[in-house]
C-alpha cells in the first residue's frame, strides 16, 4: 500500500510525536445541543458532554438510536454549533470565527451515514477531488491525494474516470469515505461506515480504515451499532445514552458492565454473552471475553488446567 | 435553517379546532377571508379580532408560533403600510416637500397591515390545526362535485398530498446534502453571484437523484398494492360532520352577516 508520507502535507510531524503529545487533539467542553430550541418541537439533544480525544486514538462510540451520536459527531467540525459548551481543536476554540471553523472543517473529517448520497462529480476522480479543491491544494497535491486515498479505501485506477453513478453501492460508500480521506484530516470521524453491508464488505472497509490509521496515526472516530467491530477495532470506547456520556473506556471495562449495557438496549459481543451463560453453568472462564480468539484462550486454558487436575 | 420554515406545518393536538372536520375548517377559512376584505370599521376589525383570537386560544397554538408565520412578509406588510400613509388623500397632519402624512393615511395604513397580517394568521391556523392528509381529503370532497364535469378532482388530491408528503423529506436530505459537502469544504455564503449558483451543483445533483429515486420506489409501492386511481376507492376514515362543526358553521355566519350589517352602516 502506498505510504501516505508521499501525500505532501503542511505540517507532517513524526508519528510517534504525535501519539505522544500529551496534549488531546479535540477536547469537549460541557457541551449541549437543544433541536428546535423555542418551538413546541424543543428536544434536548446533548446534555453536558465532556471529553478528550487523543492524537492517534481509535474510538468507538455506541449507544442506542436516538442517543445524540450523530449530533455529537456533527459538533466537531462545526456543522451544528452548540446551545452551550466549547469545542477545541488544537487548544483553540472551533466556533470562535469564520476562519477557525474553515479550519476544522479541514482538520477534521466527517464521513456521514450513507456517503454515497453525497456523490455529485461526472468522474469518480473529479468526486474525490472535491474537498482537496475547497482546501485550495495545487493540481498536483490534488493528483497525489486522489490516487493516494482512492487505493487506502481499494478503489482501482481503472474506476478512476467512471461515472460514480454507474458504481455499485459498496463501491460508491468508498468513494465518498476516499474523499473525506483525501483532505487528510487530522481526525477521521465516521457515522456507521458499514451500514447496509455485507460481511465481507464491512470487513473490508474496516481493515482499509485502520491501515490509513496505521499509516498516518491519526485519530478515528467511528460510530457504530457492532459491538464486535467496536470491540475488534477501538482502543476506547464511548457509551452515549439520553445524550451523556454513560460509559468511557476500554473496550473490556466497557464490556464488564454487562447489566447496565442491557439496561440501555444495547447488546455485548455474543461471545461475551455466551461466556456469561457458561459461566452460568459452573464453567469458571477466567477474564473478560468479547472476541471468538479470547474465548478460544479461555476455552484452552481451561481444558489444559482439567486435564493437569 | 431550512428546518425553520413553518409553510404548511401541522402541529399534531386534540383540541376542539384539532378534531374539526377538515371540510368544516376549509369552508370556515373562506368565510373568513371573505369577512375580512368586507370588514372596514373599528367595530368589525375588533369583532375579526375575538374570532382569530378565540381559533388560537381554543387550538392551544402558541401566539409566537404563530406569529412566526408572518414574519417573513414583514417588509412587504411594512412597504404596503408605508405607501398607504403618503398616497391617501384627507386631513392633512403633516407636511414637508411633496409629502403629506394624513390622518386617513395613518389608519389606512394600520388597517391594510392589520387585514394582511390577521389573513395570513388565520389561514395559517388552517394548516397548524390540520394534517395534510387531511386537508387533501377535505379539499377532494369539497371539490367532488366538479368530476361531473370531468375534472380528475382524485388525481390532482393524490398528487397534492403526496407532493406535501415529500416535502419535508426534501427539505431533511437537503440539509444533509449540504452538510455534507459543507464537511468537505464546500462554501455556499461567500462568493460573487455566479459562484454561489455554482456551489449550489453539489446540491442539486444528489438532490434530484435521490428525488427520482424515491419518486420511483413510491411509484413501484403503491403499484404493488394495486393502487390504479380513483375509481370504486373507499376511504378507510370517512369524514362525517359533528355537532361542532354545525355549531361552527352557524357562528361563522352569524360572524359574517356582523361584519356585513357593520359595512352596511359604516360603522
Ligand atoms: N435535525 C434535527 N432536528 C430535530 N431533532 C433532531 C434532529 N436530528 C436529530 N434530532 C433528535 O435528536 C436526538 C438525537 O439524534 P441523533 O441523530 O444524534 O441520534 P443517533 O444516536 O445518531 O441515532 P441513530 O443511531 O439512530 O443514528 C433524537 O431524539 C433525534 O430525534
Ligand atoms: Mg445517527
């Protein structure tokens, strides 16, 4: 896979600077959306949400429909701007002028739920030019950043000069996921990336994502109803329920919180539930489970200690 | 943004104004209208007044909902109102230059802005107090008699109400169409005339797509359920007129003949 170093890039610090800094790349601030504010329609989206997003974090964040994800997410680039609270970006105020919320736009990539309704150009080529022109790139850093993130998303050259309309969906959900990618955000922030895709599909989009993650060790941010993608892939995850932030952490103290996960109707990974019910018949598995690989372990270790007994 | 726009919005209730019969609210607005260009004194002005006020009181709709129906006509209401103080003839107030402000032009003025924004009130309270649903089946009703002489009175219902029933949703996936070229840097604010209708091409183009599209699956539904026009259809809700709706009728007469014996005698 191409090396996204190639891509020029303004400020292009070393990797592991990054993921080092101390300081978070988006930090939330008390933050709270009310819809419809004075209408008899008035709905209190967010109430009061705080947190830090690290430079190079992958963060998974769940909740039930209606939960505020969406909103949340929309925040961050300064598409809805709050009722109450601050957004900063880099320590600096995302809402403050025209020109810092041009610049989040930028800085922080938003992928929305069913992208490829937003596809528009002749050519899959010109579609996924389209950010990199808005952010006033030469034709030649334009060129790189098309190919570039056109191959991490596995968009072939030969699709290149199509009509994005005469692609299949899948095809046309990773269009639009290149063209967010093509302005090389310093967050990727993506609303449900797999719905309405097959397994293999979603895999595929999935591992595409965490190579540019890889490559570039930016922050992502991925909305997602899949406890097993949640858990496969984030490092942290992100609880949201009635617009709070119920939960926060890794994915196996998350998990852990089996009860009150139901209580919000949201499911864990089925292997975590199939160890509860074993554990429920006297198998004493040892640790938290959420992956078929770590029941696989569990399962190991058990067998290997009955047979030592 | 775009959200905001109250045209034709319904707010859902289960006041008396709520339950009237669609036909019944129709024929009320008429009369209304009707009354207000006749109604010309103090009197009657006040009499137009109690009876918008009561419809908003019974409905339960906030005063501010309302009123945000008018604000978009302001200025036309402010333009309107102005000319009427300058170009009415009377008792002369106030004069300098080629300018004389009378006192007929000051109530003119106050009058014509009164019967702009009472008109616009009160056929608002029409569609806050109605679904369109059911304002297309009034409206088909009342225009039943007309298929006599072969006005396909069903077809043009069904195209309003699926029409009105696609609005909103035009109006949602534009907002997200538009968020979402925004979150690619789109800039749709700034800009001289000619950029401004070219930034609005990433709209457009998903928008009419999607529009077809649903257009087509609407189309490919109702087929499926054996949807073939008019002919031998029977509602599943049958409006029938109630006690209030009579009671309704007859006040909205007794309103009118008011306003007309006030006209009469210039009061
Ligand atoms: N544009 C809007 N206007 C008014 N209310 C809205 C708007 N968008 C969302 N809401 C409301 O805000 C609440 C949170 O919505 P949001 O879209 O953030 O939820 P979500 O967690 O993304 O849900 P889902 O998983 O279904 O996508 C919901 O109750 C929703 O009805
Ligand atoms: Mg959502």
């Amino acid at each position: 896979m191409l090396i996204m170093g190639d891509i020029p890039q303004k400020r292009k610090p070393h990797r592991k600077e990054k993921c080092m800094s101390k300081t978070p790349i988006l930090k939330i601030e008390n933050l709270t959306h009310v819809y419809s504010k004075g209408t008899p329609f008035e709905l209190s989206a967010l109430n009061g949400i705080n947190l830090e997003i690290g430079r190079g974090e992958v963060i998974g964040i769940i909740g039930h429909t209606g939960s505020g994800k969406s909103t949340l997410i929309q925040h961050l680039n300064a598409l809805i701007k709050p009722t109450d609270g601050k957004i900063y970006l880099d320590g600096k105020d995302i809402n403050e002028s025209k020109q810092s919320v041009k610049e989040a736009r930028s800085r922080v990539g938003l992928v929305f739920q069913y992208p490829e309704y937003q596809l528009f150009e002749e050519t899959v080529y010109k579609d996924i030019a389209f950010g990199p022109k808005n952010m006033r790139l030469t034709p030649d850093e334009i060129d790189v950043r098309v190919r570039a993130s056109a191959q991490f998303v596995g968009i072939g050259e030969e699709l290149l000069e199509r009509s994005p309309f005469d692609l299949s969906g899948g095809q046309k959900r990773r269009i639009a996921i290149a063209g967010v990618i093509a302005m090389l955000p310093e967050v990727l922030v993506l609303d449900e990336p797999m719905a309405g895709l097959d397994p293999a599909g979603r895999r595929e989009i999935m591992e595409n994502l965490m190579g540019y993650h890889q490559e570039t060790g930016n922050a992502m941010l991925i909305v997602t109803h899949s406890m097993e993608e949640a858990a496969r892939y984030a490092q942290r995850m992100i609880v949201l329920e009635h617009g709070r932030v119920a939960m926060d952490g890794t994915p196996e103290q998350v998990f852990s919180r089996e009860k009150e996960l139901k209580e919000m109707g949201l499911a864990v990974p089925e292997m975590t539930e199939l160890a509860e019910k074993l554990r429920e018949y006297g198998v004493p598995l040892e640790g938290t489970i959420y992956t078929v690989e770590q029941m696989r372990d569990a399962l190991l270790s058990l067998k290997g200690g009955l047979q030592d007994a | 943004m775009l959200k905001d726009i109250t045209l034709g919005q319904y707010f859902p209730g289960n006041t008396v104004v709520h339950r009237l019969d669609p036909r019944t609210k129709i024929v009320l607005v008429l009369i209304y209208i009707v009354a207000m260009f006749i109604a010309e004194s103090f009197a009657s002005y006040a009499l137009m007044l109690v009876v918008l006020a009561s419809a908003i009181l019974l409905s339960r709709i906030r005063l501010a909902t309302v009123l945000k129906g008018v604000k978009p006509l302001i200025l036309v209401i402010a333009i309107t109102a102005f000319l009427n103080v300058f170009y009415t003839s009377g008792h002369i107030l106030v004069e300098f230059w080629i300018f004389k402000i009378t006192k007929e032009g000051i109530f003119n003025a106050i009058f014509m802005a009164l019967r702009i924004i009472m008109l616009i009130m009160g056929t608002f309270m029409l569609t806050y107090t109605t679904s369109p649903i059911m304002l297309t089946v009034g409206i088909e009703q009342l225009l039943g008699p007309l298929k006599v002489i072969k006005v396909p009175v069903h077809e043009l219902a069904m195209m309003m109400s699926m029409a009105l029933r696609l609005i909103p949703t035009l109006i949602e996936e534009t907002d997200k169409i538009m968020s979402a070229q925004k979150a690619r840097g789109a800039d749709f604010d700034t800009g001289n005339l000619v950029q401004k209708a070219k930034a609005l091409l990433p709209i457009l183009v998903p928008l009419f797509i999607s529009a077809f599209r649903r257009a087509d699956e609407l189309a490919v539904a109702m087929e499926s359920r054996c949807y073939h026009g008019g002919e031998g259809r029977t509602r599943l809700n049958v409006l029938t007129m109630g006690g209030r709706d009579y009671i309704s009728f007859a006040l909205a007469v007794a309103v009118l003949a008011g306003v007309i014996t006030l006209a009469h005698f210039g009061l």
